[in-house]
C-alpha cells in the first residue's frame, strides 16, 4: 500500500483504543490493528469496579464505548494479527494477511495472553470443559461444581462472576495466601459457594466421554495426590505478553515484556508500546490508558520533528 500513515496502532485494548484516541484528536492519520474483539481483556472480564466515576460498569460495556469513541473519531482500524515490523526511517508494518502498512511511528499495545496449565489433559479439553473465560463460558455451569486455579485479582474476580451460576465454585492456589487484592479477598473469604483448597497443584485434567469429570491435585507439602470432582475448570494462572511478533527487533526483556522508558519509547526511534505489554509494577485498565495516552503524544511530537 502506497499510503504513509503516521502512527500505527497494533491492539486494541485500553492502552491501543486510548492512544487512537489521543493521536487522531492530535490531527494525526491514524490505522490501528487488532486481530480479535476490541477491548482487549474488558470483553472477557464480567464487571470492573476500579474504573473511577464508573463503578460496577460491564466489562464489554466499557470496551464498546471505548471503541465506539474511536469510531466517532473515524480512526480505522484492521481487523487482522500483525506478522512483522520492518524498522527503518519509515516503518512497515506487515499483517497476518499480507498487506503492508507505511507509517512514521508505531505504538505497540498488544497485551497479554492467559497461561495455561500445561498439564497433562488440558490441551484436548479447552472447550469441553476447560476455559480462559468465565465471561464467556460461566453460564455452561449452570448448577455444576468449577475449580479456579489461581489466587491473583483475575482468580478472585472470575471466582464472584462464577458464583452466579455454579453450585460451587473450588479455587485452588498453591501457596497459602492470595495474590490478588485484599478488598476482593474478602468478598471470596465471605462467600458461602466459594471453598479454597491451600497449597495444592494442579497435576491432570481427568476427562471421560470428551468432557471433563474433575482435576487431579498434587499436595504442596506431602505430594499427595487428590482427585476432585468437576464440571469446569478456569485457570487463572497469570498471562505471558503477546510480543513474538517483534522478537527481533530486541525491544524486549527476557520473560517477553517490552522495556519503555517514561516517555513509552522503546529502544528503537519511532517505536512506543503502552499497556500491559511493557515492563511496569501495575497491570490495570487505568494505567494502560495512562500509557495510551503518553505514547500518542510522545509519537506526535517525534513524527512532527522528524
Ligand atoms: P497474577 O500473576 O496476579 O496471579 C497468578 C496466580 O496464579 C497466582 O496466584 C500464582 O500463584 C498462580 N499461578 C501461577 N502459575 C501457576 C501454576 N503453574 N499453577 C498454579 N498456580 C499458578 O495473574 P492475574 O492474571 O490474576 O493478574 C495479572 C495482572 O492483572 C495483575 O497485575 C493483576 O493485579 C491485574 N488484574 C487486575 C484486576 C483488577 O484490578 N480489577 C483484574 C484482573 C487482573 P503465586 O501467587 O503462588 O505465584
């Protein structure tokens, strides 16, 4: 494509939908990518309670008016996965469809992905049993017993969405305390569906006639193997960064995140990332439209003095 654009957006989640946002209000020519739903993690999140002047706001909700606000502003955006970026004084961006894209700077707003368990049974049951997404799958479980692996804010928060449909909900973590919030704690520490099971492992998805039937747990301290009986189970076991795409570019650390200075610039002139995929000590939708919002008018002022 003949087209030089100014700024490039890869993902759409809050850091890629804010910075749209500010670079096009900044009067820049904007495309922006995004190889699934927009909203990035919103769509797959039940309720959002930390959002500030807009408590208790629906995850898909809040990604809708996100987007929508983008639209208004008539950014556009590709509904495709990004293959490669070609570094240079222009840039190029290519795309899982093969189309190239001309732009003077790129914000890399990919996010996360959800780890999974990489046990024994899991690979062959997502789907029939095992899910990433309790928003999307909890209804399934209307009246059956679930097991959440994982004790940090997306376990304890995905355990409360749960509870509405499930008889019971079991979280397994594998040390004896939680990692996520205190406030969120306490709710699951109060709730009658909810039984935690301390310093266990997951070991087996233990499936029967293609569906799931239970887990098999392993005993931190004694290594004791226990076989719980389930419907569902929903690891919630952290999230490794979609960065693959620019391994070569060696904007990255070593477990994947991309290191960006305060500015959100990457070692590379021109290349900004923002949200949950760079290097930070607070992963939240409020901080990655912060980072949104940086990098847009930190790329405005690069691609105006270049
Ligand atoms: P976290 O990394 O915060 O928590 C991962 C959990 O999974 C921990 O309890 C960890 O145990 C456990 N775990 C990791 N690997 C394994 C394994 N192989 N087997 C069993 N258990 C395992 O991930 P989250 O996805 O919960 O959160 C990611 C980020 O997003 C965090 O910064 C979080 O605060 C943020 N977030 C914020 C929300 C909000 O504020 N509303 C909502 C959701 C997420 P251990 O503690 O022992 O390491």
């Amino acid at each position: 494509m003949d087209k030089l654009y100014d700024i490039a957006i890869i993902g759409a989640g809050p850091a890629g939908l804010t910075a749209a946002i500010y670079a096009k209000r900044a009067g820049l020519d904007v495309v922006m990518f995004e190889n699934s739903a927009p909203g990035g993690k919103l769509v797959k999140t039940f309720e959002i309670d930390n959002w500030p002047g807009n408590p208790h706001v629906s995850g898909v909700d809040l990604a809708l008016q996100m987007f929508g606000h983008t639209e208004e502003l008539q950014v556009q955006t590709e509904f495709t996965g990004v293959r490669e970026i070609l570094d240079g004084h222009l840039k190029k961006i290519v795309t899982e469809d093969g189309r190239i894209f001309k732009t003077r700077a790129i914000i890399i707003a990919t996010g996360t992905i959800e780890n999974q368990m990489n046990i024994p049974g899991e690979e062959q049951n997502i789907g029939r049993g095992v899910s990433f997404c309790a928003v999307c799958d909890g209804a399934f479980y209307k009246g059956k017993e679930v097991v959440v692996i994982g004790g940090g804010n997306s376990a304890l928060e995905e355990s409360l969405y749960l509870t509405q449909f499930a008889k019971k909900v079991t979280i397994v973590i594998r040390r004896d305390v939680f990692r996520g919030d205190a406030s969120v704690q306490q709710t699951v520490f109060d709730h009658p569906k909810i039984e935690i099971i301390r310093k266990h492992i997951p070991v087996e998805v233990l499936s029967a006639d293609k569906k799931v039937i239970g887990i098999r747990l392993q005993s931190v301290d004694t290594k004791e193997l226990t076989d719980l009986p389930c419907d569902g189970i929903f690891p919630y076991i952290g999230a490794t960064p979609s960065t693959g795409f620019v391994k070569d570019l060696n904007i990255c650390q070593e477990d994947g995140y991309i290191r960006v200075n305060d500015k959100m610039e990457t070692c590379i002139k021109g290349i900004y990332a923002a949200g949950d995929v760079i290097v930070k000590p607070l992963r939240q939708i409020v901080t990655a439209t912060s980072d949104g919002a940086v990098a847009a008018q930190m790329a405005f002022h690069y691609i105006k003095e270049s």
